[in-house]
C-alpha cells in the first residue's frame, strides 16, 4: 500500500499536468494496470518475467560490448544485476505485483481528490508566491485527504485479502499458503479454511477502526456539527 499511495499520488499529479507526455505515460499505466488481473499480473512476476530474463543488469549503455572491445571483464560497466528466478520467489516480488496494481487505482483515488478541492486554493497560494509543488503538498493534498481517505481505507482491506493471490507465486510466508498447506497436511482442509477466515476478519476489523479515525481527523470542518460542539457554541452565543 505505500508502493501503491506513493506511486498513485505521483500519477495522479501527472494526469491533470499540463504536459501531454506526462499525461500521456499516466494514462497508459492506469489503462494496463487496471486491465490486467492481479493474479495473471503475479503469475507474470513469478513464471512469465524470468522465463524471458534469467538476470536484469543496470550498466552503462553497451557496456558489454565496451568492455569485451577493450579486453577486460564484461561486469566492469555493469552496476547492478538481479537474479531474476531467485527474486520471483521473495516477498519482494508479491510487494512489487500488488504495488504496481494498486497505484493505477490509487491514481484514480487521488486524482478524484485533488479535483474536489476548488481551483481558488491553489490560484490563492500561487498569488502569494507559493511554488507550484510546495501548493499541491501544503495546501491542496491536505484538504484533498478528506476525498482520499474513505476510499484509500476500502482499497488497504481489499489489498489484505489480496494478499492471498501471492499463492501464484508462490510465497511460503503468506497466511493463506500457510492455512492451506496445514489443512492439506492434517486432513483438517476445513478448520484451515476458517483459521484464515478469522485472521482476515481480525486484521480487517482493526484496519476498519484505524480507517474510521483517520476520516474524523481529515473531516473536521466538513459535514454536520457534532452534537457537543453545538452545545458549546450554543451557551458562548448565549453569555455574550
């Protein structure tokens, strides 16, 4: 989910910029990521990516051809190689699936939000000499969270129970992997299936409660009065 927010934010900014190559490059992102299944995305990671690159390498541009031109080592210009197969099999590798998923959603999320807030902010801060980037973190995001929050909170509970598609990959570690392994090995598939269950219902009704106090944080000053504010604006009406 930070991979997710971080990357949907920075694509929501580039869709409503004016720049026809940024709006361009995030609207492609969001079409292919939204389209494709996240389970046939991880089977990608997992199986698809390796079978066509065993290792990706970052270097110099034609690096290898330098090097074997001059005669020494071909990994002299190369500054970082990946395993690709050993990679595939990591955690890491379900954190980047799900990652790259959700930020072509959280883009959408945020650039719904950043066009809730009215124009006339932003015009306000540009005419007191506030920086167009300094604009979008300090004033236009922090009423924008308003929008943000209710849906970000629906897509992390989506993403916990998400988590169970990294069994394409698979990852050991994962709790429905685990559940299911254990079922399988007790003969007790049932009583597996419902230990999951209840993990999900757990960790999902904390993240709801969490979910719930970040909308009261980032709606104050929005919707209606609560009933103890009223009472204390009522009797300060009243003494004077």
């Amino acid at each position: 989910m930070v991979l997710g927010v971080g990357l949907g934010v920075v694509l929501a900014v580039m869709r409503l910029s004016d720049n026809p190559v940024l709006r361009g490059v995030a609207f492609v992102y969001t079409w292919f990521f939204r389209a494709i299944p996240r389970y046939v995305l991880l089977v990608l990671i997992g199986v698809g990516v390796g079978f066509l690159y065993s290792s990706l390498s970052i270097g110099l541009p034609f690096g290898e051809q330098l090097a074997r031109a001059i005669g020494i080592d071909p990994a002299t210009f190369t500054f970082f190689t990946l395993d690709w197969n050993a990679f595939s099999t990591t955690i890491w590798a379900g954190i980047l699936g799900l990652g790259l998923s959700e930020a072509a959603y959280m883009a959408e999320i945020a650039r719904a939000g950043i066009l809730s807030v009215d124009r006339g902010q932003a015009e306000a801060a540009q005419a007191l000499g506030m920086p167009p980037g300094k604009t979008m973190r300090r004033i236009v995001l922090p009423q924008a969270m308003r929008v943000i929050v209710p849906p970000t909170g629906n897509e992390t509970i989506a993403m916990v129970k998400d988590t169970s598609l990294l069994i394409a990959i698979p990852i050991i570690n994962e709790l429905f992997f685990q559940a299911y392994n254990f079922g399988q090995r007790g003969f007790k598939i049932l009583p597996g299936l419902v230990a999951a269950t209840l993990w999900y219902l757990i960790i999902c009704s904390i993240l709801m409660v969490g979910q719930s106090y970040l909308e009261r944080y980032f709606g104050r000053g929005f919707g209606p009065v609560p009933k103890k504010a009223k009472q204390e604006l009522t009797k300060i009406g009243a003494d004077h």
